[in-house]
C-alpha cells in the first residue's frame, strides 16, 4: 500500500517542471562558481559546515515560497508584474555572470558563520527569492518544492567536496561554467519577461 501510495505521489509530479526549475536554481544560487568564495572564507578562519548552510538555505527559501503569495497579496501586486519585474532582476544577475560587470553590490557580512553570509544572501538570497516568486505563474508548487530540494542536495554536495573539485577544476573550468550558467540564466529571464508580458497585455 506505501509503495502503491509512493508510486501514485511521484507520478503526479511534474519532472519536466522539476529539472528546467532546477538548472534555473542552481544557475542563480551557483555553488561551484562561489567555490573561491568559500575558499577565500575558510583561509580567513571561518569554519564552513555544508549540513548546516544547505538546512539554513533550504528552510528560508521554504518560507519564502510559502509566505510570497502572502506578501504579494498585501502589497496588492500580480503575479504576473512580479515575474516581469523579476525576470528584468535575473536578466541583470545573467549579465552579471556573462560579462563579469558588477550591478548588485553586497555588504561585507565579515566571518559571522553558516546563516550569515553563506546561507543568507549567498545562496538563499535576493536573486533566490526572486526567481522562485517568478516562477510560480508557470510552474507548480511541488514542482517548485523538489527542484529546491535537489539544490539544496548538490550545495551540501559541493559545499561537502569543496577541496576535491579545486583540485580537480583550475579557474578557467571555473569561469567556463559560470558563463555557460550565465545564458542559460539569460534565456530563462527573457522567457519569463515575454511570457508574462503577453499575460499582462491580454488580461
């Protein structure tokens, strides 16, 4: 009966949804590309633990998912505006990784642990929040909830073999990637803008 129940949850799950909301994710909160950046903390004596950051990421974009309705609801703004707005956001960020141009500056949260910077806004940050508010016009709530989980997944695991992959990455693989995220991030972002401009025109 658990299996029949098990078989019957995951068939109702969109996995299309679930991988093109993934390699979206990922794209924006970008483990391997934050390698340096980890690596950079860790020399200044900030104890890094990839459990701890990937449960601290995935629980505040848990509550954001939930709560942004919520908050677009008090504010009294569709949806759809939001997506336009935010997919201009992540077309930004796309840029950002593309051309190695600076739009978004952070403050220096210093060595204050796992919460903050790494969890907060590193990867569970701005662009995050943004891109998963957006994507709730086209793509489903469990759809949405297992592509974070999958994240959360490879984090912990990149997180977890920091020291293994910059053995095995120079920073020219390490640029590589970030460019190749960076267009698919950008595609992403013009989809989102089209898609919900036709909405916002035809409502």
């Amino acid at each position: 009966m658990l299996f029949a129940n098990l078989q019957t949850f995951f068939g109702t799950i969109d996995w299309w949804q679930v991988i093109s909301a993934f390699v979206f994710l990922i794209a924006i909160i970008d483990p391997v590309g934050n390698i340096p950046i980890t690596i950079a903390m860790e020399k200044k004596g900030t104890t890094i633990h990839p459990a701890r950051v990937s449960l601290f990421s995935l629980g505040i974009l848990m509550v954001f998912l939930m709560g942004g309705d919520i908050v677009m609801k008090i504010f009294g703004i569709r949806i759809e505006y939001f997506a336009v707005a935010g997919g201009f956001v992540i077309f930004l960020m796309g840029l950002e990784m593309l051309l190695d141009v600076v739009f978004f500056h952070s403050p220096d949260f210093g060595d204050s642990g796992d919460l903050v910077p790494l969890a907060f806004p590193m990867y569970a940050g701005p662009g995050a929040f943004t891109a998963l508010l957006s994507l709730t016009v086209d793509y489903s709530m469990i759809s949405l909830l297992c592509a974070i989980i999958l994240c959360m997944l490879v984090l912990w695991a990149v997180l977890a073999g920091t020291h293994w992959l910059t053995k095995y990455l120079n920073p020219i693989s390490l640029y590589i990637i970030r460019k190749f995220f960076g267009v698919i991030v950008l595609a992403i972002a013009v989809q989102l803008m089209f898609a919900n401009l036709v909405k916002v025109f035809c409502a």
